[in-house]
C-alpha cells in the first residue's frame, strides 16, 4: 500500500485542484485547493494519496487549511496547462558594435 501510481499526473506543491465526488465522497460540494505538499509519508490505499493545502475561496485567497484524503483519478486540475508549459527565457542580446 503506498500513495499515487507513478503513471500521469501527480499532485505538486503549488498545484490548484477541484475536489469533488469522484476525489472523495467527503467532498459533497466541490472544493478548490491550492497545494502545499504532498503527504507520502503516510500510507494510503494504490491510488490514494493524503495532501496538505489552502482552501480557496472565491476571491482566490487562502481562507483554510487542510489535510485531505483523495483519490488521485478523480482529482481534476484547474492550473495544469501552466505546468506544461516551458518557462520564459529572456530573449537573447545581440552586441552591436559601435
């Protein structure tokens, strides 16, 4: 018994998840939470995996924290595409000689 299958992909300090149903049947309305940490020290059931994080309110401020219990199939991103993303490189300087 251990947290998340290494296969897709995984909760990272930082990310914004929604929580609903499919995530836990404690989640009777969806939640929005921003990441702080994965827990894999604790032992969880394959495919499960505990977090800590920053409930979201509407405003997109940090109102609670919480440890949750999830089931990572039914976790649903709502930053993804940003991690997908490469960073910005600054553009390259040319020496013009004067």
């Amino acid at each position: 018994m251990s947290g998340a299958p290494q296969d897709g992909p995984q909760v990272v300090a930082g990310d914004v998840l929604l929580l609903g149903r499919e995530a836990s049947p404690q989640f009777v309305r969806p939640l929005t939470v921003r990441v702080i940490r994965r827990l894999d020290d604790w032992h969880t059931y394959d495919g499960w995996l505990w977090l800590d994080g920053y409930e979201v309110g509407a405003k997109g401020e940090a109102t609670r924290r919480r440890t949750l219990y999830v089931r990572l199939a039914g976790v649903r991103w709502l930053n993804m595409s940003a991690r997908l993303t490469r960073p910005r490189r600054p553009p390259a300087r040319t020496v013009v000689a004067g």
